[in-house]
C-alpha cells in the first residue's frame, strides 16, 4: 500500500454549485449574509496568514502556544493510532501533535483543496517515513464519511472554526462528528474564548487594513466566479461584538444606494446606503459553555488547556 494516498468526495463541479447556491440564497434575504468560507481563494489564504501574523491577532499564536506545551499530554491520553483533521490545510500546526504521538500510524487530513492536501500530505512523509497519510477531499459539513483507519482515533478540529457556526448548525455538527467517531475514539476542538471587547474587536479590525483587505476578498471572489460586478471600494469593512450572542461579526457596509448585477444567477441586488452584508461571525466560548455543547453531542470533556494568558483553549472530549 502507497504511504500517499487522495480519495475525492466531491463531484467536480460542487464548489462552483455551492458558491452559486450561498450567493443566490444570501443576497436576496434579509439581512444579507454570506458564508465566510468563501474569503479563502488564493489570494484571501495569502491575506489570512498575513492577519495571523498581526500583533492584534492572537489566536494563532496562542493556540500554537498550547499544542507545543500540551501535545504530549493530548498523546499520553488517547494513545492514538490515526490522526483526522478537518479543514486540515498545510498541517502546519499537527505537525506539533503528530511528532508528539509516538503510536499514530495514519494521518487523514480533510480539506477541499486538494492540492493544498497533496502539498501537505509529501512534506509530512518526507518527515515521517513511517507514516500512512490518506488524504481526503471533502466538505466535512456534508456527509463526511472516513476511511478505515485503525483506532483508537483522535479527531481535531483546530483553528476556532467551530466558532464560524451558529449555534443550530454547531450543534449538528458535533452530533455529526459523533457518529463518526467510536467509544473512546477523542475530539481535539480548538475554541477562542470570550474576552474584553477591545481585545476582540482589535483582532477583527487591524489598523494595517489587512482584515478589511479579507473581508471584501469575497466580493472578489463572487465577481471573478459569477461575473458580478461588486466594487469593493462600495463597502466599508466593519466588526462588531455582539455580546448578547457572543460572537464577533464582520460586515461589509455600503457606502451608498447602489445595485450589483450577478450575470450568471440572473440577478440585480440593491443596496440601501448604510446597508450591511455580513460575512462572518465568530462565537467566543466559555469552558462551561463548550462542556454543555459536546456532553449535548454524546461528547464528554475530560481535558481544558489554554494559552498563559487564557485567550484560547484546546479541548479533549472523547465519545461516550
């Protein structure tokens, strides 16, 4: 059996399906909304490890801090065979966490991107020449389904991404990553944390510009895709905290009443002046918070690991 192996679970022509459907179904609500995964082409990756390097972002930094101190300890307690990251990118940070598991065998990272994976998955081999990595690309918000992989297994979800969610769309995700997962099989769930709204706020609204750079990224993305003619210099670049649900939000104001044509979904969508397009939210936890969403799931958290300055935490919760 090849150490490198790539299963696509994605017909070819679902991301340009998807984007289609979030633009259609986003822009003709109300409020508009559209989902943050489309910042992320080429140039909205570059922008966004531009942003983790800003002094006002810190859940990068910290969260890289917790895997270097803690990877031994997340080891010592699955004693895990195969290695799943979901949105798994450059690996970069499991790197921590696979040199640390002296017993894992197989490493299956998920992403949509598969030449990100195929990057990802040679630079680790070459690393680690005993390793088995089977790539897999796949949307794990839709009927995720893994190979076989020896377990016991350790599933991370890294990267305050489950804060991208809503509270309705977390909670089936947790019971989706539930089913995946056997009795005594672990979750590694990275969560950003609530804390002083100028911290917050700051993190989302670099002076640099290079957030607001980001956030109108989409606007790009939607007029090269669906020939759209959005100009980004239309819309301001904001970020609120919104406390009562705890979360942060980008938006994208409009400068002023104006109408944006979307050729290839045969739409005119007006804006107001002032009106906002929000396009992302990102929910801060709490420790009690997070024990309450996975002990819902069929989840029970055994390990809570933050930073020094307790702005990020690592959670381990394994299948009940």
């Amino acid at each position: 059996m090849s150490p490198f192996s790539l299963t696509t679970a994605l017909p070819a022509d679902a991301t340009a399906a998807a984007l289609r459907a979030d633009v259609r179904r986003g822009l003709t609500r109300s409020p508009k909304e559209l989902p943050p995964k489309w910042f992320y082409d080429a140039r909205g990756s570059e922008l966004f490890d531009e942003i983790t390097r800003l002094p006002v972002y810190y859940p990068t930094r910290a969260e890289r801090e917790i895997l270097l101190a803690r990877s031994g300890a997340i080891a010592a307690a699955t004693g895990a065979r195969t290695l799943i990251e979901l949105g798994s990118g450059s690996s970069d940070k499991t790197r921590h966490l696979i040199g640390a598991l002296e017993t894992l065998e197989t490493y299956v990272p998920v992403d949509v991107s598969a030449s990100a994976l195929e990057a990802a998955g040679r630079s680790l081999l070459a690393e680690h020449p005993g390793l088995t990595v089977h790539a897999l690309v796949a949307d794990f918000q839709h009927g995720l389904t893994l190979p076989d992989t020896p377990g016991p297994r350790l599933l991370a979800f890294l990267g305050g991404t489950l804060g991208n969610l809503l509270p309705a769309e977390r909670a089936v995700f947790l019971r989706d990553m539930h089913t995946l997962l056997a009795p005594g099989d672990a979750l590694l769930l990275g969560t950003d944390l609530v804390k002083d709204e100028a911290t917050l706020v700051a993190a989302y609204d670099d002076p640099q510009g290079v957030t607001a750079a980001f956030n109108k990224n989409v606007l790009h993305v939607i007029n090269r895709e669906l020939n759209a003619d959005f100009d980004p210099d239309d819309f301001t670049h904001l970020a609120r905290w919104n406390a009562e649900d705890a979360w942060i939000e980008m938006r994208l104001r409009a400068r002023r009443a104006l109408t944006v044509k979307i050729p290839e979904l045969g739409l005119a969508v007006p804006f107001t002046a002032g009106e906002e397009l929000r396009t992302e939210v990102s929910a801060k936890f709490r420790e009690a918070g997070v024990r309450g969403e996975l002990a819902a799931a069929g989840m029970e958290l055994t390990h809570w690991w933050t930073d020094a300055a307790g702005r990020f935490a690592l959670s381990l919760s394994v299948r009940r």
